[in-house]
C-alpha cells in the first residue's frame, strides 16, 4: 500500500524544466514588412530546446533550421500577400524553460508599395508614375476613357508608366476611374480622377486673348474699343491676330486648324510685342476644349489658355 502511494507521488511530479543560461531574440519586432509575400528570418540564439507559437497562423508559415554548433536557430516565417486594404498583426510567442518574449509582426497592405493614392488627370495631359516592384506586374483598366502608355514590367525593373484620359472631361464634375497593378497572387486598384475640363473663371468669357500666360493668372485680352482682330486662313494653316493700331502692339497665333472638334491637337507658332514677360516668337501645342458661337478655347500643357476666332 506504501508503495502504491509513493508511486503516485512520483506521478505528480512535474519534470524539471531546462532553463537557458542564454536566449536571445533577433529582430525584437518587425513592424514595417512589405504587402508582398516573403520571408521574414528571426534569429534565436539559445541553448536549450524552445518552443514558438503564432496567434494566428493564417497568413504566415514557420519553418526552423534546427539549432547549429552556436546555439542558433533560424526560424524562417514565410508572410503571405497582403492585399487586403488594411494592414495586418501577428504576434510570435517563443518560450524556452520559463522565460518567453514576443515578436510582434506588422505587414502593410499592398496598396503600400504604389508611391501615390491616387491618381489626377487634367484635359488629356498624360501623368507618369514609376513602378519597381519585387514580382512582375500588369497594369489594365477597364475604363474606355483611360490611356495606358505601359501594360507591364518585371520584377525588381524601374519602369515609367504614363497615364492620361482618351478625352476631355466636358462634364461640370470630376469623374473616375480605376487602374489594375495585378500581380500573381494579389491586385491593387488604384483610383484615376479627372477633373472637369470646362473653362473657368475669366477663362471661361466669351473674350479673345491669351490666360493664364504666366500661370498664376495674368492674361492679355481683347479690348473691343482699342484693339482688332482679323483671321488668315491659309494652307498652312489659320492665323488668328489681335492688334492695338494705337500702341504698336500685336498678337499673333498661328498653326491653326480649321478643324475645332473637341481633343483635337494643333501646334501654335505664336509672335507677339504685347508683354516683355512672353517671348516674341513661342511654339506650344494645344488642344481644344470648347467651340461655340464663333469662339474656340484651346489649352496648352502650362494650364495657358487661348480664346480665339472661329
């Protein structure tokens, strides 16, 4: 009976725990990792066996190099992609006798790795992004009014994208779009803005002159009771002048198309005495934004407007 009693005793003993005379964790945290997935290493230098748990688990898998003659482990945490809109948590719990840290994991989501949040069209003036990605990519959109100048790129290559619209934006209101960066395993979409391409402001009047020349606002206009106008409209080309007989002063605006359909292009030769803030002879291209009632409005890439004769 004595016997049974002490065998049961022994039972419920518990077993000596080995405790590390060295345990040493390395990175303490790791709160800044990439949306794209890959291996993250945590170094565990310590002399007796340990153990290593996940919160979570879902979204990373551990695996462990076994310990060398320095009594270092490599546990490498493969983190899957992030393409969720949010960022993620994750917390790893290692133990080693009774003493324990934490590493705590933040992964960014993968909209994180595109440099912008948006992207804003004006006219149909095209805007550039570089992309440099760690995995191939695509980009796409399903959006007929948006023009891409690149559709692709390889991993770890600089690559400019240019993005413009097809077309003015003839609405009061901005609209948007979308753009697709699809990788193998994820996609960001990365909203497209463009803004009303309406004239506005004194830009917006009925009044022939050049606005916006200097671009903060200064702006040389008709003035029906001093100056002229008249239109050549040669082979070449129309030329739309604006000339103040008493002053001396004249604008000329060349390159002209007959042509006055929305989005069309046409390359201004400009001369002109009127401002010592422009120079005499300019070339600029120029699309149209409106025609109406003899008048057409044309912008160029510097946000310059033009109002000329139809």
């Amino acid at each position: 009976m004595l016997a049974a009693v002490l065998a049961v005793t022994a039972c419920q003993k518990k077993e000596k725990v080995a405790e590390p005379s060295v345990f040493r964790v390395s990175p303490k945290s790791a709160m800044n990792e990439t949306g794209f997935a890959h291996e993250l290493q945590i170094m565990v230098t310590c002399d007796v066996q340990f153990s290593h748990t996940l919160d979570d688990g879902s979204w990373i898998e551990i695996s462990s190099s076994g310990r060398n003659a320095s009594n270092l482990t490599t546990l490498s945490l493969m983190l899957s992609m992030n393409d969720s809109p949010s960022e993620r948590r994750e917390t790893l719990h290692i133990q080693a006798g009774s003493q324990k840290t934490e590493v705590e994991i933040v992964q960014k989501p993968l909209s994180k790795a595109v440099a912008v949040d948006e992207v804003r069209l004006q006219y149909v003036f095209p805007e550039s992004l570089t992309f440099n990605f760690p995995e191939d990519w695509t980009l796409s959109s399903d959006d007929s009014w948006i023009r891409l100048g690149t559709t692709s790129g390889k991993a770890g290559k600089r690559t400019q994208v240019e993005i413009r619209s097809a077309e003015m934006n003839l609405t009061d209101k901005a609209r948007t779009g979308q753009i697709k960066i699809a990788f193998q395993d994820g996609a960001v979409f990365l909203p497209v803005i463009q803004e009303s391409s309406l004239p506005s402001g004194s830009f917006a009047k009925s009044v022939y002159g050049i606005y916006n020349y200097n671009g903060i606002g200064a702006s040389i206009t008709y003035e029906p009771l001093s100056a002229q106008t008249n239109i050549a409209r040669r082979s070449s080309g129309n030329i739309f002048r604006i000339v103040d007989p008493m002053e001396g002063k004249f604008i000329e605006i060349g390159g002209l198309s007959s042509s006055t359909a929305v989005s069309d292009s046409t390359r201004l030769v400009i001369y002109q005495n009127w401002t010592d803030d422009l120079a005499f002879r300019t070339e600029k291209d120029a699309w149209v934004l409106k025609a109406e009632n003899g008048f057409v409005w044309l912008i160029d890439p510097d946000k310059t407007g033009y109002i000329i004769k139809n």
